[in-house]
C-alpha cells in the first residue's frame, strides 16, 4: 500500500506543478499515470511543441516545460506509479481514500486530486484486420523500452512529432532498419525534426514512405510482413520484427466517470473556491474540470493547483493555522 497526503491522478504539467505547491505546505504527493513517462500531452504527443503562454518563458518546448517542472518538484520527492490507470476508490475506517489500478497497485490518501488532463489516453489503433492478435506480438502503440527494438527491423507510421521522433531515435544505432511511412507528403511534426528525418533517409538511414499506409498486417504468432498500399505506385510487402503505429492518443474520462462525480460534457464539474468536486476530499484541476468561465489553458491548471493545495492542507490538518508564506522570504525547503 502506497500511503501519501496527495494522490494525483495524472502526471502532466498541472499534476507535477501541484508537487510543488503541496510540498511547500510539507505535503506529500503521489502522481498515477496511464502512460509510461510523466508529462502528459507534452511528453507523448508533443515533446517539440513550442508553448507561448507560460509566464516568464516567451517559448519553451514541451518537453523543456516538463523537464523544468520535473526539476522544480524534485526537492519534495514525488513518488510515481506509471504506465499504470487509476481504476477504482473506496473509503477504510479512517475516512482515507483506498485507489487501485487497473495492474492492482494500491494507493492511500485522505486528499485525491483528479489533474488528468483529458482523461485516460487509448492509442488510436488503425484499421488493419486481425491486428489485435498481433499487439505486444510486434505491434505497440507506445514505445516504453527502446532496447526492445535493439537490433530489429522496425516499421514506423505516423506523420507527427512522436512518429519522426522515435523514427530518428532507433535510426541513430537502435535498430538494424528503420522505415517512417506517413500518407501524406507533408509532415505535421517540428520543422527541425522534419529535416533530420528527411537528412536520414537522403544517407539510408530511414527508409522514408510517404502517400503510403499500411492496410494489412501478417504473422504466426508473431509479426512477420506488413502490406503497404501506396498512392500511385499500388502495393509492396515489407518483412519486418515491428510495426510501431504512432496515430496519437484519444483521450476518454475512463474509470474517473464511474466514481460518482458530477460530470458535464465528459468534464467533472467543481467549485471554483478550491476546484472541490461533489464527493469531499477530491478536487480536480487542469483541463479536466468544468466551471463557467473555464479556460482550457496550463497557466490556468497551475493557479488552480495553489487554491486546491491550500483547501486540501486545511481538511487534512483542520487544527492548524495556514499562513502563506512567500518563497522569495523562506526559499524552497524540500524534504
């Protein structure tokens, strides 16, 4: 049993700033997430991104935000359960919240903060017959270990950040072959991206294909050859160890709608005086809350996360007097 003062249910930008907000109060936090790394959006979907609207940084990339919200919350020592989905609560004996995922890890708090963005993230599976048989079979949807791929030949789709990202990873010395294929021409991805993987298919690096897609996956067992219909030029046969289908992630509320909150358009609705939902003891910050007025912005998500620090140390601790006090005067003490 994992016991914490706050357990945060989603680990991006807005769950890692509460990290620090809370440990300024000497509160302990706990973040869960359904992916594999912390971050969110920013860190699986858009790590190059440029992001304008976060105070004091004219732009920084959204992988450079996390890292730096990575390392303002280090000093207070988050604990993590990753690659792991916030399945179901109950209350014990002592009025504390009992969380369980969906792999059976088990989680204690009397505060739970929702901070899920928006929602649980499901890869967009593209529609190729019998493809279930083959997932974690030489099929993944999100790369977790790149040393699975040591040596292998991999195929790639995509069009976006994740897809050239990855693509430019395993090319660089991972993988024995590495093939993108997008159907489009036009990458959507970071232009600097764009160039190195166009760089790398000009040396052999990457096989590059573009107005191709896959249509038809084959193997025993295990992955053996993908069918790659192109635009113009009709059909080829690709052997390969992987196909890495890299479509984004669709977000949905997932278990969290099951919990007895108020919900509103696949949002939970809360009170604006401290983000508190219906049920006490949970709030919800960041883009998965609804209240009129809502602006679905980070710089929003981080002023919500100081207001609900502040309510969930005054229900944790009702005896004490809560003074803020500003970090220019006491500097930052962690743990």
């Amino acid at each position: 049993m994992i016991q914490t003062d706050i357990l945060i249910i989603g680990a991006g930008p807005c769950g890692l700033f509460t990290v620090f907000e809370a440990g300024l109060l000497k509160l302990r936090c706990h973040l869960i997430d359904a992916l594999p790394q912390a971050g969110g959006q920013c860190s699986e979907i858009y790590p190059k991104k440029p992001i304008y609207d976060i105070p004091a940084y004219p732009s920084i990339l959204a992988g450079d935000l996390v890292d730096k919200l990575m390392e303002q919350a280090a000093p207070f020592q988050p604990g993590f359960t990753l690659g792991e989905r916030a399945e179901s609560i109950e209350k014990d004996s002592e009025d504390q919240f009992i969380l369980t995922t969906n792999r059976g890890t088990k989680h204690r708090a009397p505060i739970i903060a929702i901070a899920g963005g928006l929602g649980c993230f499901e890869p967009r599976k593209p529609p190729v017959p019998g493809l279930a048989a083959l997932e974690d079979h030489g099929v993944e949807y999100i790369i977790k270990d790149p040393e699975l791929y040591r040596g292998k030949r991999v195929v790639i789709s995509g069009g976006g950040d994740s897809a050239l990202d990855w693509a430019i990873f395993l090319a660089d010395g991972v993988a024995s072959e590495v093939t993108l294929i997008h159907r489009r021409q036009e990458f959507r991805g970071h232009l600097d991206s764009v160039q190195k993987a166009m760089d790398m298919a000009a040396t052999g690096k990457i096989q590059l294909l573009t107005d191709s897609e896959v249509t038809e996956a084959h193997g025993d067992g295990a992955l053996k050859t993908l069918v790659v219909k192109h635009k113009t030029e009709g059909e080829l046969t690709l052997e390969t160890d992987h196909w890495v289908p890299l479509f984004g992630l669709s977000p949905k509320l997932g278990p969290i709608a099951d919990w007895n909150l108020n919900i509103n358009k696949n949002a939970v609705e809360v009170n604006t005086f401290d983000y508190s939902t219906n049920i006490p003891g949970i709030y919800a910050i960041g883009d998965i809350n609804s209240y009129p007025g809502k602006l679905k912005l980070i710089l929003c998500g981080f002023h919500e996360a100081t207001l609900m620090v502040q309510s969930a140390f005054k229900r944790i601790y009702p005896d004490k007097n809560l003074v803020l006090k500003y970090t220019t005067v006491n500097g930052i003490n962690g743990f």
